[in-house]
C-alpha cells in the first residue's frame, strides 16, 4: 500500500557513492507487546519526516515492509518524526557527509 509519493523505506542505495552523500536512515520498530505485537516488530506504513534545523518540513517517506526509511539531506542539525498510529516520536540528529546517521526509533504501545 502506498500512502504518500514516495518509495516506501525512502530511496535504495544502489549505485550511490555513499561517501558523498549524507544519509540518514533507520527502523522504526514497536516496543511493547500491548497490541500483541511482539517487542522490536517493525511497523510498517508510519510517517518518517524530516525537518531542517528552523523545524520546517523537507520531506516524508513512509516505512517499508521492515519499518525502514532513508532521506539524503545535506550535512547540518535535522529532526526526524515518527508518526504511527497512536504514536509520534522525535530524535534529533546530526548529518555528515560519508557517515550515514543509523536509528532505531521504538515506538511505545
């Protein structure tokens, strides 16, 4: 299912100089088993943004099939949301060029 324009997970690394760019990308995955999902299942189709350094919106990918997502956004201060259902987290991250930025955002139940 498709919920947005973009691809979801965000955009594939496949032939992409990963040392030129800035990456940040990661999984968003549950933390409790209140739902009777079981801890660290991925959740799929939740909002990823990501917001420059004012909190204005860049862009939004949703989560794949394994709660991942990936932006390539210009070295600096970022934010990325989670936003799911019943849910939105927030983390704060610093890009760098050739360093990809890993997460693992949980989601609590």
């Amino acid at each position: 299912m498709r919920t947005c324009g973009a691809t979801p997970g965000g955009p594939d690394l496949a032939g992409v100089d990963v040392a030129s760019q800035s990456i940040i990308q990661g999984a968003v995955l549950r933390e409790g088993v209140n739902d009777g999902v079981p801890n660290g299942a991925p959740v799929t189709n939740a909002y990823v943004r990501l917001l420059d350094s004012a909190g204005e919106f860049t862009a939004e990918v949703p989560t794949n099939a394994q709660g991942q997502f990936r932006f390539f956004a210009a070295p600096g201060a970022w934010t990325v949301v989670v936003l799911a259902a019943g849910a939105r987290e927030e983390v704060k991250v610093q890009a760098q060029q050739g360093t990809p930025v890993d997460l693992i955002i949980e989601i609590k139940d």
